[in-house]
C-alpha cells in the first residue's frame, strides 16, 4: 500500500511540477533562441549595409566613367590635334605652397578637389 500511495504522491508531484518546469524551460530557451537571432539579424544587417555600399561605389565609377567617356567624345568630334586632346585628358595638378600645404583646412579642400577632377595634388616650394 505504501507504494501505490508513493506512486499516487509522485504523479500528483509530477502534475504539479510540469507546468512550472515547461514555464521556466521555455523562457530559457527563448532567451537563448533571441540572442542567437540577435546575433544573424546584426550580421544580415551588415552584409546588406556592405552590399549598398559597394553597390553605390559602383554607380559613383559608372557615372564617372560614362561622364568621362561623353567628354572623350566630344573631344574627338571637335577633330583637333591629338596633343590638344591628350592636354585636355590631363587636366593641370593642383598645386600648393609649403605654406599653404600645412593649413589643414587648405590642403583638404585641395584635395578633394583634386580627386573629384581627376589630377594630383603638388607641393611647391614658397619661391
């Protein structure tokens, strides 16, 4: 009899401990389950950020390139001489002085300038 009432108090036991170990069981395994997808979602996020990224750079090459190609264009229609077009190709480098150069305001405009034109960028003595 003693164990028939063991086994009845063991179910009774089981019943009432189920719900709360499923409760406790599942909000541990949601916090990992959020965590990891956490995680994917911060790296999809990423890569998709990269992809724009390197999806802009290059409608930023396709658009200098296509401009550079009309304006490559219009100088073989104006059939001048080819150094005239070779000059033209090559635009003059910017330049600047010593002094000029260690203004840092100065020396990144000129920069970016001459980046956005296609030239080089020279230091020249203050003479």
């Amino acid at each position: 009899m003693s164990e028939d009432n063991n086994d009845k108090l063991m179910e009774q036991f089981i019943a009432k401990a189920t719900p709360k170990l499923l409760e406790a069981l599942t909000e541990q395994v949601s916090k990992q389950i959020e965590d990891q997808i956490g995680g994917l979602k911060t790296n999809a996020e990423k890569m998709l950020d990269e992809i724009k990224d390197q999806k802009r750079a290059a409608a930023e090459v396709a658009a200098k390139e296509q401009a550079e190609a009309g304006q490559f264009k219009t100088l073989l229609e104006r059939k001048g001489d080819p150094a005239s077009i070779k000059d033209a190709l090559n635009p003059e480098p910017i330049r600047l002085t010593r002094v000029q150069a260690r203004d840092a305001a100065l020396y990144r405009r000129a920069k970016a300038q001459a980046e956005k034109t296609g030239t080089t960028l020279e230091i020249v003595s203050d003479d």
